[in-house]
C-alpha cells in the first residue's frame, strides 16, 4: 500500500483517493458542510488555510493546507512523498 504525505506529518492512502479538489467553489463548501455535519470531514489542514480537499472512497472529506496541483502531482508521480509498507521495516 502505498501512503501520499498531505502535509503536517499525515499521511493518506493513495489508492483510497477519488478526487482533489479546491475547495473555493460554491458545491465544494456545500459537500464539506455534508461531511461536517454527518461526521465524514477530517480536518489534516494542521490550522491552517484549506488548499484542496481530498475525497476518499469511503466517502471521507479530508482537508489539507497543500495546493490541489501538488497532491495531483504527489499522486501520479509516485514522488519522494510517496512512503510504502514496505520502507516502515527498514
């Protein structure tokens, strides 16, 4: 399995992602209202302004402080960021 870091020490499984997406538009701020109220919504911003919003296949909203572009390029990249079960052995 392999594991994207979005930011702040928190980690996301990259094969559970469905979408990044930027969360100024008027359907985004709606569906992470969705998520807040039906306690989906996790919040891995680290305090900081949200730059993107990350929807798992569980139907989790996850917010982080990085650029939607950069998680995007995270994920198809497989980039240093990209951590494996298998480097935690080591």
């Amino acid at each position: 399995m392999k594991f994207i870091s979005i930011h702040h020490g928190n980690l996301v499984a990259a094969d559970r992602v469905v979408a990044v997406l930027n969360p100024q538009s008027s359907p985004v701020k709606r569906l992470i209202q969705t998520g807040r109220d039906e306690k989906r919504l996790i919040d891995a911003s680290g305090g900081k302004k949200t730059k993107s919003v990350i929807i798992t296949d569980s139907d989790h909203i996850i917010l982080s402080s990085l650029q939607s572009q950069t998680l995007s390029k995270r994920l198809s990249d497989g980039a240093p960021d990209v951590i494996t079960e298998d480097e935690d052995d080591e």
